[in-house]
C-alpha cells in the first residue's frame, strides 16, 4: 500500500503542476460589475455598449450586468439598489436624472461600493469617477460657433433634452454664456425634446410656427435635431434654417452622416467613452491609480471637416467590424482554446489516470510477483513436506509391510510346529490310552485347533489385505450347504443344550458362492452364538430371499446375552474386542467375514439388545453377473489341497485327522522308496517316522543333499519343502523335473503358504501335488499313495505304448518320461537284430549312466532294460510268427538272437508255449500276453 501511495504521488505532483500552468493566465480573482443605463434605446449608448462590451472581453474576469433603466429614474434607482444587495464590486451608473438618482449612489458609495458615473452627473461627489465630456464646455463651443455662424444676428430654437438631466442643463448654460454677448443673438422659443427624436419631432413643429423665420435650430444632440428638420417636411420652411446637434455619432443617422447630408449643420462629437469606463473600472478594482474626474475631448464637425471625420470615422467603424470580426475569431479560437484546454485537462486526466492505473497494474503485477514468489516457495515447502510424508508414509508402509511379512512368517512358522502337535496327537488318540490322558490329548487337539484358526484368520487377513484373496465361487445349493455346517454344530448344541434349526423358506436355492468362505463367515457367526447363549437357548438359521428376489438373506439369531449399542457400532471392526474382551473373541472372525461377504458383493449386519439376544443378517447376490469369471470356478474334487477348516474344528470331537486307516498299512510290504527333502528337523523326523511305516524312506535336509539323494537313490516318490535355506522347492521340482532320470518322480510339495500363484508355481515347476501346511498326515500319506498308484497305471501305459498290440487307456505319461520310452524304444527297435546289443550301448547312445536307466526303466516300466530289450525282441518275434511266412530260425536271427534254440528257450519261458506251438494256434485263441 505505500508502494501505491508513493506511485499516486508521483503522478500527482505532475498533473497539478500541469492544471496549475494551465491555469496561471486566468486571475483567480473575478469581479461582477453592475450597469445600470438609463436607456437602451438609442444609437449613441448602443455605440457605449458596444465599446464597453469589447473591452470587457480583453478582461475575463470582469463580468457585465446591464440594467435598462428605460428612460425611468426609478427603474434606474430600482436596478442599482438591485445591484448593492447583490453586492456587484463596481457600479456604473449612467443616471437618467441628477435628482432622483443621487441618494442611492450616495448609498452605494457608503456601503464600499466602487461608482462611476457617466455621462450624466449627480448632485453630490459621493461617486468614484466621472467619465464624459465636459458638457458646459461644449455647450459653450456650440455657443461661440452659433454666434459665428449666425455672424452675431438671429433667432434660435432651443431643442432641451430631459431637464432634469444633467448635459441638458449644463449645454444650454455653456450655450447661453456663449452667446450672451451676442444682443442680437436670441433663443426664441424652447422645446422638450427629452433627448428623443419621437419627442422632438412631435413637439417641434407648433413652437416653430409660432415663431416666425426663426434662422437656427440648437437641439442637445443631433438626434433631436434631426427630429426637429423632418418635422419640418410638407411645412413651409425657411431654407436658410440652421440646424446644430451634438454627438456626432459615425455610422447611418448618425450626426457625421447628417451634416454630410447637409440635414445639420454642425453637430459636437460627444464621445461615448465606452473603453475608457472599462479602463477606469479595471483601474479601480485593481486597485491601480485613477482619475476622479475623466474628461472627454469634444470638437465640432461641419461642412469643413465632416467628409474627413466621416472617413475616419468609416474607417473606425470598419475597423470596428475587423475588430469585432476578430474579437468573435478570437472568442471563436477561445471557445477552441477552452475546448482544448478541457480536452487537455481530460487527456492529463486520462494520463493521470492512465499513469496512476499503469502503476497500480505495475505495483498489482509486482504484488503478483511476489505473492507468486511467495506461493512458490509456500509450494515448494508444501512439496518438500509432502515429500519427507511420502518418504515417511514409505518408511512406514516398509516397516509396515515388514512387520506384516514379519507377521505372516510367524503365522506360516506356526503350522509347522501345529502339524507336529496335532500329528502325535491324532496318534495318541487312536492309540490305547487312559481316559485322563485321552481328555488331555483331546484338550491338546482342540486348542491346537483353535490356534490353527487363528492363524488361519490372520493368513486371511493378510491375504484380503494384500488383496490376493479371491473369490472361488461355485453354483451349489446354499439350503443344503448351510445345513451342513449347522448339522455339524449338533452336537455341540446338544452338549450345551441349545435348540438349534434351520428354516429354510425355500426349498432349495443355487448361489455362485466361495463354500469355504462362506463355511468360515457361517462357522464364525455360530460360535459366537454358541459362546454367548446359555443352556436352553435358541440358535435360529433363517434362510429367505429377499422381497426383489434378488439376494438370498441368511440370519443366523441367538436368544444369548446381546451385545451393547458401542460393541454393536464396532462389531466389524478389525481386531476389535469389546471391554470385557469375550463377547467377540479376537475380533478377527467377523471382520473377516465382512471382508468375505465384501468379496461375495454381499452385505452383512447386526442388531443386538443386551440381555436379549443378536441378529447376524449377510446377503449373497443371486445369479453370477456381479462375478468375474475368474472368480468362478468348476467344483473339482482337487479344490483344496490342505486340511479344510469345518465348522467342527472347535468342536472336540472332530475327525479332521481320523486314524482310522492308520494301521492297515503297517503290514504292507515296503516296495516303494520315498525321498523327503525337509530342513525343519522335527518336520523331517516326523515324516520319515510315520511314512517308514508304510515306505522305505530316505531323507535330506537341504536342496543340495536332497537333489544327491534324488540322483543316487532315483526314489519312487519326493516330498520336499518348499521353503529350503537355499535352493527352494519350487527350484528343486524344477531341476528334477528336468533331468532325465528324475523326471518321472513325483514330487509332492509342502508349504506353509496357500495362495494360488504359488500353488501354480509349483504346478508348473512340475510338482504333481500341493500339500499345504497344517496338513493331515493321514491326508499326505494317502496322496502318497495315490501318485504312486497312477506311476504304477503309467508303468501299464509305458509297456501298451512300446507294445506292438496292447492299447491300455491310462494317465498321460510326463513329457521328457515318455521321451525318454521313447528313445529307449527306438534304439531297441533300430538295433533289434543286433544280438550284442547291451544296456551299455543303450545307456551311452542316451547319456545315461547304466544305473540311471535301469532305475528309470524299473521305476517307469517295472523292468530292467535287459529284459525290455529280450521283451522286444519276442514281442516282435510273436509279430513275426503271426504275420510273416518266415520260419523259426529266419525269425531268430530277425530279432536278434544269437542262437534259434536259444531263442525257443526265451520265447517258452516269456509266453509259456514253443514258437512252434504259438506258430499253429491261431489268432483268436491268443492269448493277452504282457
Ligand atoms: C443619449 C443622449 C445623447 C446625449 C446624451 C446626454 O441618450 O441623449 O444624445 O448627448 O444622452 O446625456
């Protein structure tokens, strides 16, 4: 602000100082002045007007009023009181008659006011100045001429002006004393003229006719006179009649024109003293020195030295219109001048303003400038601080991440040691003991189970949190599914001796939803209604579609102890407990189960009253337009790998790891070898113990020795961790898979983590099963089995596939397994006539060691390599007998035995019948020979 202040002054000074030069020629000071006029009416004061008019304009701040006292005293006494109450700062006065007007110039001069009269006088010398000729004085040289031209005889008529007025008076004293020596000099008669032509015109002719041959007509001005002569007209008229006036006014009428016209004689210049009263009045109100009294100059004019005044005068009077002219250019180029001269103010104005607005514009972009200067640096702080947020929200997400990685790692590491808990456990169970110990081991499992949930729960979270949980719905009947679970509450309900139902008001519904989540969302709602309703209460499941038929609605309601409006308000809040730290349990089962029926594009909710019971409603949208098609899976008898969580799993009695085959398989004989590739030693302990059982078992503790152990032993089955220090499982299965002799073993993969991308991993490092931990030993153990199963169904399909006649439809071998038969199969077949043709050469031409491809054949086929190749040969050696005319010995030889006795002794052991034998039986008697 006082930026703009100092510019606004910086503007300023400029533009007074320029209004003030503007200005300097102009007095500030400016004076009215006050006229009062006797009359209007005639040339003579028109010709005063006109002079004191123009020389008024060369003083701008003089400004004229004039009053027309019309031939009236007191009209005029009137217009100058007017003028004193108006406080005029000069009067001029030209009084009508002395007496009448001399009090109130009297009064006027008293009260400060500035008088000059003109003209005519008053009775007093209370007035400022006089301007005016001397009227005596020219009365007398009108005398002096009179008597002269009349050469001292005559007789004259006297035409008076307004008697009271003052020339008139003092003409005919000057005329009077001028004559007076004159005795034969006489003013005959005298007529009222009153300083009208009209008047004197009208009056003149009854006085002349009375008044024989009078020789002169002395009229007070020339006006009069010429009255007098042309009220002589159509009368008989002396022509020697004289005619004298005075003014000697220039201009038509005038009395210059009527003595050229000869009208008059003479006539006596009477000036009019326009300028000079103007003069006078400036003098006086500039206080400048002036002359009372002013007299004006007069001479006569007659046939002597008329022709030359008129000239002059002409002259004068076209100098006049010239100046007029050019007083009205001037007055015109003022009128231009004041234009400009506003023109100019507005444009120093627009400067002004122009200058003052460009600097408020320059100080504003400054301001800007600054303000912008100011938001940047603002903004780069902001920026900085927003930085250092970011880079602490990141901090923080890291340690956030890491604790949570930290977390999940802890959840994963609690599996291992639950699964060795709960495995000596289930055997304890199954085992002969004493019922304390049996209600211990019971009370064991059950909160190994609780814990297992638990870290489930917190798996799930962590899974939802990362967003990797997904949805894996399937199309099932939602009444039946729901059933289920609650059927497996029964007991508890009958236990605790709760009424439990179902109401289902329809009688079956298809839903697209993720059974085991809803499982876990149905388990969770009905623990929690079994841990807060007392014995006889009610646990209700309602199943109804809602009224648009489009959601089904499940309301899982208990009669238990309610919940407060707070624990209400915050029941799905994350790890939320109520105050008394039970009524919700970890707070973790029905947040989840929000999350859940989020996932499902469902809702849930509650309404609970203390001490009167809760009401759990969740939503399941009908049809599968809300799903994406990945999140729609087939049902598959493979859906989960690891143990599922059913709702039984707090209920005691649960049979998740049912022993109930545990002994069947002790007696079995152990014909396969397993390799268990396990860096927890408790882990690689227990399952070398429990499977040695059944298998003959070796075991490593790293990739490294387990890969050794892999290539020495060539093991009919692998379980490998897929968590190992260095090398992991995945990597392991990959590198087994790849390698020619290890390929066809199965490799099962154990691991705490269960999400699908790693569980494809594996699939797709080549592992044939996904176990994840916890698991059922009992579960593992008959997944075990079941691979080993399919090899041996493999072993069938690898000796169909090389047979020449036997098709037997079963599992597709792996790929590098059946190249592998393949190879073996091709250079058997190429070299088949070869009888020195040994599983050294075989096992060379693959890059195999002999070991390796016995091991491999024994595992794939069941057999040796020797024995495939002499298979072969008598394979194709019955092909031969069947469908050739070749003879036994040809046919020996063909296939690549050295001997054709030989050859018969092989071919009766293999097929229990001489060649010849074979040769004569015909085809349909054949028997399926393998
Ligand atoms: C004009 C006039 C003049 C005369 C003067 C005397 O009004 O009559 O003709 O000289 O006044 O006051």
């Amino acid at each position: 602000m006082v930026v703009l202040k100092q510019w606004i002054y910086i503007g300023l000074v400029p533009l007074v100082v320029i209004l003030t030069s503007c200005h300097r020629e102009v007095e500030s000071r400016s004076y009215t002045i006050g006229f009062s006029q006797c009359t209007e009416g005639d040339a003579w004061r028109k010709a005063m007007h006109k002079e004191i008019v123009r020389e008024v304009s060369f003083h701008p701040e003089l400004s004229l009023q004039i009053k027309d006292g019309k031939n009236s005293s007191a009209n005029q006494v009137k217009h100058i009181r007017e003028f004193i109450e108006q406080k005029v700062d000069l009067l001029i006065i030209s009084p009508n008659e002395t007496e009448p007007i001399t009090p109130i110039v009297e009064e006027a001069f008293e009260k400060g006011i500035p008088v000059i009269l003109v003209d005519r006088k008053i009775s007093s010398s209370s007035y400022s100045a006089y301007v005016g000729a001397d009227n005596f004085q020219i009365g007398k040289l009108a005398g002096e001429y009179v008597a002269n031209l009349l050469n001292g005889k005559g007789k004259i008529i006297e035409v008076w002006g307004l008697q009271g007025s003052s020339p008139a008076i003092e003409r005919h004293k000057g005329f009077l004393e001028a004559i007076g020596p004159y005795q034969e000099i006489q003013v005959v008669a005298e007529v009222k003229g009153e300083w009208e032509k009209v008047i004197a015109k009208k009056r003149f002719p009854a006085v002349y006719q009375q008044h024989s041959d009078p020789d002169l007509v002395f009229a007070h001005n020339d006006v009069m006179a010429l009255g007098a002569y042309e009220s002589l007209k159509g009368l008989k008229k002396q022509n020697s009649l004289k005619f004298i006036g005075f003014d000697g006014l220039a201009g038509p009428n005038g009395g210059l024109q009527l003595v050229e016209d000869g009208v008059l004689d003479a006539t006596f210049l009477y000036p009019t003293g326009g300028e000079e009263i103007i003069k006078l009045a400036y003098n006086i109100l500039h206080n400048q020195p002036y002359k009372k009294e002013n007299i004006l100059n007069s001479t006569v004019i007659d046939g002597r030295n008329v022709h030359i005044m008129k000239q002059q005068s002409d002259k004068i009077l076209s100098q006049e219109v010239n100046i007029n002219r050019q007083q009205q250019r001037i007055s015109e180029q003022v009128k231009i001048y004041n234009n400009q001269r506003a023109l100019l103010y507005v444009l120093v104005i627009s400067l002004f303003i122009i200058i003052i607005l460009g600097a408020y514009a320059v100080y504003s972009l400054w301001l800007r400038h600054e303000s912008n200067r100011a938001l940047m640096a603002k903004n780069r702080e902001i920026l900085e601080q927003r930085n250092e947020i970011a880079e602490m929200a990141k901090k923080a997400e890291k340690a956030n991440e890491a604790k949570l990685k930290f977390f999940t790692n802890v959840s994963h590491e609690f599996r291992t040691p639950l699964t060795l808990i709960l495995g000596p456990v289930e055997d304890a169970l199954q085992s002969n003991i004493s019922v304390g110990l049996k209600k211990d081991m019971l009370l064991v499992r059950q909160n190994a189970l609780r814990l297992l949930k638990l870290v489930n729960q917190l798996m799930d979270f962590r899974k939802v949190e990362r967003k990797k949980m997904r949805l894996q719905a399937t199309e099932s009947d939602l009444v039946k599914f729901v059933e289920e679970v609650v059927q497996s509450f029964k007991r508890l309900a009958r236990k605790k001796q709760i009424h439990l139902k179902v109401i289902s008001r329809v009688k079956e519904i298809n839903v697209y939803f993720d059974k085991d989540k809803v499982d876990k969302i149905l388990f969770n709602l009905l623990s929690n209604s079994f841990k807060f309703t007392k014995e006889n209460g009610h646990i209700t499941v309602l199943i109804e579609l809602s009224d648009d038929r489009n959601h089904v609605l499940v309301t899982v309601e208990d009669t238990g102890k309610g919940m407060t409006p707070s624990q209400v308000a915050s029941a799905f809040d994350r790890f939320y407990t109520a105050d008394d730290n039970a009524s919700l349990g970890t707070g973790l089962g029905l947040a989840l189960s929000k999350e859940f029926i989020k996932l499902h594009h469902g809702e849930i909710s509650v309404v609970s009253k203390e001490r009167e019971g809760t009401r759990f409603i969740f939503t399941l949208p009908l049809g599968k337009e809300h799903l994406k098609p990945e999140e729609i899976i087939q049902e598959t008898t493979q859906e989960e790998q690891s143990a599922p969580l059913t709702a039984g799993v707090l209920d005691a009695d649960m049979e998740l790891f049912t022993g109930t085959h545990a002994q069947e398989t002790s007696d079995m004989v152990k014909e396969h070898t397993i390799l268990v590739i396990e860096d927890n030693k408790e882990l690689r302990e227990f399952l070398v113990s429990r499977l040695s059982t059944d298998f003959n078992v070796v075991d490593a503790p790293h990739d490294a020795f387990g890969l050794q152990q892999a290539f020495d032993t060539i093991p009919d089955l692998i379980i490998c961790d897929v968590n190992l220090p260095q090398k992991d499982g995945l990597e392991v299965t990959f590198l087994l898979k790849k390698d020619m002799r290890t390929s066809h073993i199965p490799v099962i993969l154990l691991t705490a983590k269960d999400t699908l991308e790693q569980k494809i991993d594996g699939i797709q490092a080549g592992a044939d099963l996904y176990v994840t931990k916890p698991f059922s030993f009992l579960y593992l153990r008959e997944r075990v089995k079941g691979l080993l199963k399919n090899r041996d169904l493999l072993k069938v399909y690898y000796n169909s596939a090389i047979s020449v006649d036997t098709k037997v439809q079963t599992a597709q071998p792996k790929q590098l397994d059946k190249k592998f038969i393949n190879e073996v199969a091709a250079l058997v077949e190429s070299n088949l006539q070869n009888p020195d043709l040994s599983v050294n050469d075989i096992s060379e031409s693959l890059g195999m060691s002999r070991v390796h491809v016995y091991r491999k054949m024994k595992a794939l086929l069941g057999y040796s390599l020797n024995d495939y190749i002499v298979n072969t040969r008598l394979k194709k050696a019955r092909h031969l007998l069947l469908n050739s005319q070749m003879n036994i010995s040809e046919i020996a030889y063909e296939v690549g035995f050295s001997s054709p006795a030989y050859f018969s002794t092989a071919f009766k052991n293999h097929f229990n019948m001489s060649p010849s034998d074979f040769k004569s039986t015909r085809p349909g008697k054949e028997k399926i020979l393998v």
